[in-house]
C-alpha cells in the first residue's frame, strides 16, 4: 500500500540534495568545526556557508544567525535567555494558541519570578494587534507571537505587531517554525528581534534549528560551555545537520513562490471537498492561512479514532498537535478559537507537502468521506 | 598527503556501519516519533532500540537513558536542572579540571545564588576522594566529577567518589564523556545518579546525546516544550541522530576491550618516544589515563604552532581543548596541574582513535621531534 504523508506540519523527509549534501560531513569532512588544522577549518566553512544560506533567505545578517537543535530550543533560548539577562522587567506578552515549546517556556518564567500576559485570539485565531498594544506595559520586556499556527495554519498580522513593538520599545520574538522558508519573511522590513526556526519542517534533518537574533538584542545563552555561536549556543555544532539546513534552506526560497501557489490549490480543493461532509466546519482562517494546512472538525467523530482509520488505508494525519499526541487533553487551540471540549476533540489536520500530488487528494476526498460516515453510524451520540 | 587524525577527543569520523544505520531515518522512515500512524511508530521503535542500546552500555534501565543534542546540554541539563528542582541546597562541589560545560554552567548557578567548590587536584590531575567528603556540608546538593580529562586523560576515581555521595545522600553527576564506550561503566555498581554522554566521540553523529538518570533522582528540564522524553527533554525527537548513537554505542561495546588495549601499546609508543625529546613531560596520570591520550609539553614552544607546522604534515593535533580553541588563554587544566602558563602554552594533544596505526605512531614520532626541533630554533627564548 502506497503511503500519502499528510502530517508535513509535524516533520518532513529529509531531501535527496539535501542529505546528498549532509554526507561528506558525516565521514570524509568529520573535523571538529572549532579545530585548527585543514579539516576543522573544512567544517567552519560549512557551517558558515550555511550561516549565510539561511540569513539570506529572510533577510538577516549571518552574524544574526545561532544555530541551535531545534526550534524548541530556539523559542526556550529567545525567552529564557531575554528574560534572564534583563533582570529589570518582568513582563511578556504572549497567546494563547502558541506552540507548547512557548507556552510551557511561559510558565517556567512564572515560576521564577516572571508575569505573563495570555492573549486571546479570534475564531480564526487571529490576535488583535490593538490588544498587544493594549497590553504593553512600564515593565513589558518582550512580546512573542508566533508567525503562524501549527494546528490550524492562521497566520498573524505580525509585522503590525512587530511595528507596534518596536515603536514601544519592546523586544519582538517570532516562532516562524511553520513559516520559515514556506512564506516570505523579512526581519528587517518586518521589525522583527528575534526569530525560530526548525530544519526537519523544510525538508532537512531533524536536530537542527535557528535563533535569529538582531544585532541588538541582547540575551542570556541557554546552554553554557565551550562558547562556541559566539558564546550564544555552546556545544560541538552539529556540521551535518548545519549543513543539511543551509542546503534546505536553499532550496526551500528557490521553491517558495510556486510551492506555495501549488499547495494553496489543492489545499483549497481539499477544504472544499471535506466541507461537503454534513456538520463540518474548518478551523483557522479561510485565507491567512499556511498554503498547506488544512484543520476541519467532524461533529460526532473522534479525531484520535480517524487518524488510526486513515492510517490503515495509508494517510499519515493528525489531530491536535503532534507534539501534544497521547495526552488526553484537547488541543488548546481549538479550545482558544472558541469551541466546546466535544468539538475540539473531533478534528483532523492534513498538512500537505512538496510530495502531495493531485491524485493524493483525490485519493484523500474519497476515504475521509467513508470513515467519517463509519465513525458516525457507529457513534452512540451522534444525531444527524 | 595522507590525513593522520590524533584529535579524537575532539570528535570522530561517523563509523561506516552506523551512518547505514542512520540513513532509512533520513528518507524512507522519517516519520515524527510522537506521531499515531504506523511511520511515527517505526520511528519510536527505531529510538525505543537506541536506548536500550545505550542503557545496556552502562549498564542502566532504558528508562534512566534521555536524549539530547549532545554532552553540553547533558551537562547543562544535570547542573542547573537539580538546582532548580532543589530549591533547599545551595551548594555544588566540583573540580577546577572540568570541561567548559561544567565550569561555565557552574558560573551561571552562583550567579542566581548557588555556592560552587571548585577542587584541586594534585599534579597527575587526581582529586583526592576525601577532599570530596571534606567539602560535603548540610545544604550540599550534588556533586559533579568528570569521569576522565578531555586534556590530560586523567580518570578520576569516581566509584570511591560516588560511593562517598550515596552514603552522605548527596547526588553525583559525572561528565563521562571522555569515557562512554570507552572504558567500562556501570551506573549501578559505581553509584552514578547522573551521567553524561555524547555520540559523537564514539565514531556517531554530531548532534546527539544523553544524559543518564537514576529513576530516584528529581531534576528541572532544561527546555520546556511538547514534553517529549517524558518531560525532560522537549523537542521534536533527532530520530537518525538517536538511531546513529545506538549504534555506535553497541559497537563501541563490543570493541571497548580490544581498541582499548590496542590504542593503550600505541599511546605509550607515542609517549615513550617524545619523551626522548629533551625537556619534555607528560601531562596526566602514567597509568589511571585514556587509552587514547598523550599529553606532552614541550619546553620553549608555542602548541599552538605546533598544531599548525603538524597540519602541514597531514596530523591533525591539538593544544589545549578543542573547545576553547581560538582562546588566548591558557588550559585551565594544565594550569590545575601546576603549571605555569609558559608551560601550558606549549602543551600538545595527540588522542588516537580506531583508524590509528603502528605506521601512523611511526610518522608523528618522526615528525614531532624535528617540528620541536624547528620551532625551538626558530624561538628568541629558547636556551638549551
């Protein structure tokens, strides 16, 4: 049986050109990037290399570019690290639908001391930039709202928000996890500080990631050591892994423009096909939204039970979050757009890649159709 | 011209039979482990298996063995996580020969209000076991002891150690990263609550680690975030990275007793022979050391230069740690010997790995004599 991998949001096979690229690093070009001899030296231009690769594509400086492991890392960084070496103020503004990688980050702040500030967002999980507005005060340090969503693929008016940030003098943060390379982003032109980003979701490897972090920004390294990214991010740094990301990163501005636009039609055709299904509803915003992600509610059905009925005629799928797969709870961010506990639990995301055919979809608008009927008719609470 | 790599207590070439390993993970089964279909299973299996891998090397539980992204965060991970979790002890006792990712982490707690022992050592880089008990007080809460030196190869007596912590109740952490896989350690036998590894000293990729935690032991998480490693170690799993670990560590299991006494003739050959060189002195204990480690000074010579005139003969080498490379100042661990910093200056590390042969000791015990040779001649201050 053919596989139809519909879960990209929650990682990506690594490219052909891009592990291609890799495999020298893992045997032939193995030297420490910090050595002084020819083979470490091969490394540093590598790693540097891919410094610039990725810096270009939204338009930083490479000095501006810290490689991490991986975007949780890179969000823990951003706001452990601004909130650690700016002992004067103890407020951050954050919302309520961002990934946990921020949300739990927030609560350890508060344990140690920090205030913050949850915002609401719309039923297409929009935020307000009035309400980041509103909520700056004397003591705001830093604002981090995420670029877009990764349950329900809404995208934020962050460069409003950024302006409005640095108009105040409030240091912005973006998790750009699901954006980067994806949809255009410019730090410079978009007034953002500080940024996050993660390899394995642009068709890199896994255990790679980015902070960028403007110049003038000043924080706390999460991981103390060898100082090695210039005493941000200590650690031997993972070349391959580097290396692969830059080459991703690469490819990913290449094919931003007509990938998107591909994506953007068949996601649509998706969205169209499923909201035929009686008593369905999608989730997130109709067209601020990833050119590949689709989030649809079934009422009476469990999202839990459909992901394990698509998987055995071959769709990789999701409900919820990956991240928060096997906790009981429902996603937070179905529960922040508005819906009750019962509706929240009975969503599918499909997020849709470079390898997502036009066969794949049909294929896709034939079983979801069929398992949602099986699911109601064997559901003991469902009404039509 | 041939490469002759003596650096591999700066990193190793990725073993042939682990990158095969790794590669399935790249491309075919690159499914995110935390996911529901059967693709996130086959990863969750593939690093289910790798801790076991790893755990069984110890001599561990599977379930005491936590992935990261490498020995610093590990050592990151142990330090600031018990002292977070611990708010009552106050106190951490260590040695002034610890890697970067001990000293620096150290730093950082006693700036937010911990009390930091630094131990001497004698002049073969030993700490005295009692000095241990000497320094444990009532709000002592760990003790953190480096298995062996990345510089001088000096095991320290760590089962005395640990066995001093178990019985006062203080918890003891070892840097054993200089030494997984290659000498043997047993978690239970030698009282360890918490160790750290890395993958990529044992001939697996850059970018994976663990640390190893007795279930008994509690500590902070270091990054917050989707809870992956049952809530230790948030962050999208590095399933090739984790997959490449376990296997070196099963190879390097299997070869630990063989390479280790074959490294051992080849390392004393090496040590015997620039021995011959006048006013030169081995750095390290003769016999409690690395199989793998040479550590030499050489009077009136910069290592630096060294490292440099032994790259144009193809030996990779290096003077001081990798790590702080680029650094003016002088090893701090060969200043814990007691030396003074003229001498530590002229330090030069050879650490031989699996691909060393009795041809390669040959070349270096040609070329280091007449490098000394040169650069002595070459020096303003040199007198004979």
């Amino acid at each position: 049986m053919k596989t139809i991998y519909l879960d990209h949001a929650a990682t990506t096979a690594v490219d052909g050109t891009v592990l291609k690229e890799m495999l020298p690093y893992f045997s032939r070009r193995f030297g420490n990037a910090s050595t002084l001899y020819t083979l470490g030296h091969e490394s540093r231009e590598a790693v540097e290399r891919a410094r610039k690769q990725i810096a270009k594509l939204i338009n930083a400086e490479p000095n501006e570019i810290f490689f991490t492991s991986g975007g949780t890392e890179s969000d823990n960084t951003a706001l452990k690290g601004a909130f650690l070496a700016n002992a004067g103020k103890k407020h951050i503004i954050t919302t309520k639908i961002e990934h946990p990688a921020i949300l739990q980050t927030c609560k350890w702040i508060e344990k140690q001391g920090g205030r913050v500030t949850y915002l609401h967002v719309d039923a297409n999980g929009i935020v307000n930039p009035q309400s980041v507005a509103n909520a700056i005060g004397e003591d705001t340090l830093l604002v981090s709202i995420m670029h877009a969503n990764n349950e329900i693929g809404t995208i934020q008016p962050i460069e409003e928000i950024a302006r409005i940030c640095r108009e105040k003098k409030v240091m912005f943060h973006t998790d750009a996890v699901q954006t980067f390379g994806k949809i255009p982003i410019d730090v410079k032109k978009m007034n953002i500080d500080m940024l996050s980003a993660s390899s394995h979701k642009i068709y890199g490897p896994k255990g790679t990631g980015i902070l960028f972090k403007r110049n003038k920004i000043w924080i706390d390294a999460l991981m103390h050591g060898g100082g090695q990214e210039r005493g941000l991010r200590s650690g031997t740094e993972n070349v391959a892994g580097i290396v692969g990301f830059g080459k991703a990163a690469e490819i990913a501005m290449q094919k931003m423009k007509s990938e998107g636009e591909r994506e953007k039609k068949l996601r649509d055709k998706i969205i169209n096909g499923l909201l035929k299904i009686p008593k369905s509803r999608l989730n997130g915003h109709p067209t601020k939204r990833l050119p590949g992600n689709v989030n649809i509610s079934f009422e009476g059905i469990e999202g839990e039970s459909m992901v394990l009925m698509l998987n055995e005629k071959g769709i990789c799928s999701s409900t919820g979050s990956a991240c928060s797969t096997g906790s009981l709870e429902p996603s937070h961010v179905l529960l922040a757009i508005g819906m009750t506990h019962e509706q929240a639990h009975g969503s599918l995301r499909l997020t849709l890649g470079r390898e997502t055919s036009a066969k794949d979809v049909g294929y896709v608008l034939k079983a979801v159709p069929e398992i949602v009927d099986k699911l109601r008719s064997m559901s003991a609470t469902w009404r039509e």
